[in-house]
C-alpha cells in the first residue's frame, strides 16, 4: 500500500509541475532552452540528475559494487572530479559563452557553426537521435526490474506505464517542467541515498561500518584491495566510460547552454560536484554492500544470474516499507530526470537540426508542436527496445561509447583549438563509429568488453581529431576570429591574404552572416 502511495504521489507531482510548466511557455526558447535563464543551483541538479539514473542504482551500481569491491568507489572520485567539477569548469563557461554569442541551441548546430559544415550537423544529428534510444532503453529497463521486483508485475507493464509518464510529462512541459522537477527530484534522490545506507548498513547481514572490510575480505581479499578482482583495465574503464563519457553527451552539454549567465557556472560547478559525490557514493558503496547480501552469486532473473536484480532485491527484502517506498521514488526520480534530458537531447537533434534545415521559414510554434510529436517517437522507441533481454550496463555502455565518441573530440577541441579541421572531424567520428560499432560485432553485446571499447571508443578520436587536424589545411583566419569572437575583420571572406594561402576558403553561414551584417552597420 505504501509504494502504490508513494507513486501516485510522485505522479501527481510530476502532473502539476506539467500543468504549471505549461503556462509558463510562450515560445520554442522557453520549451526547449528555458528562455536561457536557468538559475545555478537549478542547473547543478538539473545536471546531476541527468547523470544518475536507474541505469546508475540498478545496473551499474549492483553489478560493479558486487565485482569490485571497494575499489568500485574510484568511480565515485572519476564521477564527481572529472564527471561533473571539471566537465563545467572547462566546458561550462566557454559553452555557455560561444552557444549564447552566436546563438546556438544545439550540439550539431554549434558543430555546423564552428567547422562551417552543414553534412556535419545532419550525420551528427541522426547519430545522436539513433544511438541516445539504447541508453533512454537501459533507464526503462532499471525501472522495469525494480517495479517488478516490488511490485510483482511484468517487466512489460512497468515499463508501459513508465512511458506513458514520460511522455506526457514532457508533452506539455517541455525544458521548464524537466528543470524544475530535476530539482525538487534531486533533493529526494539526496534523502534517499542517506536513508537507503543507513538503513542497508545497519542490517543483520551488514552488521555495521565496522563490519564491511573485514565481511568483504572474508568473502574474497581482493574486494578490499585498491584495484578489485577484475582487474584494473577494466576499472579505469569505467571510469573513463562514466566520467569522461559525459563531456561528450548532449544531454548534458545542455545544461550549459541554458545556465543564466557565466558567473553562475562557478556555482554550478560546486553544487553539481558535491551531488554527484553523495550520490554516485551512496549508489556503488550499496553495489559494495550487495556482496555480503549476495556472497556467491547474485539473485537469478527467469532462472538466470542477472545482476541487474541485486538492488531491487536489496531494497526489497532488507529495508523497511517505507524506506523502500522511498527508494522507489528515488530511482524513478532520477531516471525521470534522465529521460527527460535524453528525449529533448535526441528529439532536438530532429527538430531543431534538421527540420529547420528543410522548411528554414517555419514558425517557433511549429517548431514546438514537432519537437513534441518526436518527444513521443523517441519514448516508444526506447520502450520498444527495452523489451530485448539485454544487460542494462552493455545498453548504456554502447550508447556512451558511440554518441561522446563521436561528438566529443569535435566539441571540445573546437571550444578551445582554432587548429581543428573538418578532415580531422570526420576522421574522429569514423574512428568512433569503427571502434564502437566494430567491436561489438566482434564480442557481442553481453560481453564484458563492452565498457572497455566504449572507454576506447571514447577516447581515441580525440587523438585521432587532433593529429589528422595538424597535418590538414586550417580554415580561414577571418571566419575563426568571428568564431572565437577576437576581432572579425570586415573584408570580404573569399578575398584571403597570402599568409592564408594553405587555409580553406569558407562563406559566412546565414545565421552567423545575419550578425555579421549588424556588426558592420554598428560599426
């Protein structure tokens, strides 16, 4: 009867956040972008609470908890230093500062933009549209293991209703819904967590802080050790794949744009560091503790290991019911939150991206009612995919690996890098799409690999962009000094000087010409 409470609660919640949310839009901005004047602290949760999610608590959390050890918690450090305090402090200001200036909405937009390609912006939008569906998929897979758990109902109907609430949610909400109802699920995903330890540790099974070390080292003494049982490529795998991974996610590279202002991404960056640390805490230390629940082996699923059930079984049988009516609410506010960002993030992608690009006079209003109707595509995608019995850690991992290994070398060195070149863009995303795509071809996947690749997946086409972009032809002075905002000189853009001989030769694009023009007639 609690948990039936507690969700009928949080689902009027959600309705009347939708229902005040939807008063508030006047126009595309405000659906998609929250009019860019998003307060700090709303931006830190909103961030954190797209990070975590019931692929965190159910998927990754149980299974490398239970693998690692104490050793898991290194995630915790990757998650929180580089995941969240130096993702904004490197990529939040400049983000923020470039998309605002030349007025830009999206990921491919500020790649068309920036290398002055507009192939770029289509193959970079279907990317993300195609392969965000996979890790939105793993979210409605931890919610569907958990409610069945609870609950007692099929997977399928969990997820059914997991759905339709999204959908409608943001249907009539849109960015300002998502934004506020990040906050206020972030302040119950925060009480969940110390509630949740608390409890879980001063069960039987437990029994106590000073009891963990010396229970995990009788079960095997390498789960205390620094570097856990699996070894440590695979755990500075994951650490890549979860930390770095996210400097390359639309999703969260939203967040920066809609921030209020630039002084507010130093309050951000704390307030979002301290969250992802209890969190990110809190979920694999409770991964840990599923070791002394599950010594051996963990609970089996339709007759299977799957280790996606250890958490769900957990707060099953070991918490009160209350305490687990809360968790409840705190897994399905985090994953809320998640897929509200993944469905504007890969919905945008169509809309905004390429719609805009085939009908360039169409209305804001249009703009939106088309934004909504994708919303709605991409849910039943996901939901569809959900349906197949693969591992949410592989889903998510495969997501990661393909979506920031393709967009995050391009993104980040073209922020700060006026060398970056379109020849080395298209190589890094090949690169991605090679390693990704390949690899799991090769190993299938179910394997343990699959972090791994994406780690590599992830990582390599940032070398790969930068070296390739050494040894190609630059582009044009004039056009990067527009970019980069130092002082575009006025001469027409075709007429290059002889020092720019070996660069490329770029028009101005429409949106950036229109400013260009207001600029020379300011002048």
């Amino acid at each position: 009867m609690l948990y039936i409470l507690a969700i009928l609660l949080y689902i009027a919640m959600i309705g009347f956040i939708a229902y005040i949310s939807k008063n508030k839009i006047k126009g595309f901005s405000d659906f998609f972008l929250g009019g860019r004047s998003v307060n700090p602290w709303m931006s830190a949760f909103s961030y954190g609470t797209a990070y975590f999610s019931a692929v965190l608590f159910i998927g990754y959390a149980g299974k490398i908890g239970w693998g690692f050890g104490m050793s898991a918690l290194w995630i915790v450090l990757g998650n929180s230093l580089l995941g969240c305090y130096l993702a904004w402090g490197i990529l939040g200001r400049k983000t923020r500062e470039m998309t605002q200036r030349l007025n830009i909405s999206t990921m491919p937009e500020f790649l068309e933009i920036r290398y002055n390609n507009k192939k770029l912006k289509a193959v970079t939008s279907f990317i993300i549209f195609l392969f965000l569906v996979p890790y939105s998929a793993s979210v409605y897979k931890g919610l569907g293991y958990l409610f069945e758990q609870i609950f007692g109902i099929p997977t399928i109907y969990a997820l059914l209703l997991m759905t339709t609430l999204t959908g409608l949610y943001l249907y009539f909400g849109g960015f300002v819904a998502a934004t506020l109802a990040d906050f206020i699920q972030g302040i119950i995903m925060l009480i969940g967590v110390a509630l949740m330890l608390f409890f879980v540790v001063g069960t039987p099974t437990v029994g106590g802080i000073d009891n963990i070390i010396p229970a995990l080292y009788s079960i095997n003494t390498q789960l205390v050790d620094p570097i856990g049982p699996p070894g440590f490529i695979p755990l500075i795998s994951l650490v890549i794949l979860t930390s770095l991974g996210t400097w390359g996610l639309p999703q969260m590279i939203h967040k920066f744009y809609t921030i209020k202002d630039e002084k507010s991404v130093i309050s951000a960056k704390w307030v979002s560091t301290i969250f992802a640390l209890v969190i990110s805490f809190g979920a694999y230390f409770m991964g840990v503790l599923g070791r002394l629940f599950f010594p051996d082996s963990p609970p089996s699923y339709m007759g299977l290991p799957n280790f996606d059930m250890i958490i769900p079984t957990m707060v099953d049988t070991a918490l009160p019911d209350w305490v687990a009516a809360i968790i409840l609410v705190l897994v399905l506010s985090a994953s809320m939150s998640t897929l509200a960002s993944l469905v504007l993030a890969s919905s945008s992608a169509v809309v905004v991206d390429f719609l805009k690009e085939v009908k360039p006079n169409i209305t804001g209003n249009e703009l939106m009612k088309n934004m909504r109707i994708i919303c709605l595509v991409f849910v039943v995608l996901s939901f569809l995919l959900a349906i197949f019995p693969t591992p949410i850690i592989s889903l998510a991992a495969l997501s990661w690996g393909l979506v920031s290994g393709c967009l995050l070398g391009p993104y980040a060195l073209g922020l700060y890098w006026r060398g970056t070149t379109i020849k080395g863009v298209w190589a890094g995303i090949i690169t991605a799409l090679v390693v990704m795509l390949g690899g799991s071809a090769v190993v299938g996947l179910d394997s343990s690999l699959i972090p791994t690749l994406s780690a590599i997946s992830i990582v390599l086409p940032i070398f790969v962009v930068y070296f390739v972009s050494l040894f190609t032809k630059k582009m044009d002075k004039r056009y990067l000094d527009y970019i980069y905002d130092t002082g575009f000189i006025s001469e027409n853009i075709e007429n290059n000087t002889a020092e720019e001989e070996n660069s490329e030769n770029h028009e101005i694009p429409e949106k950036i010409n229109i400013r260009y023009k207001k600029i020379e007639n300011k002048d």
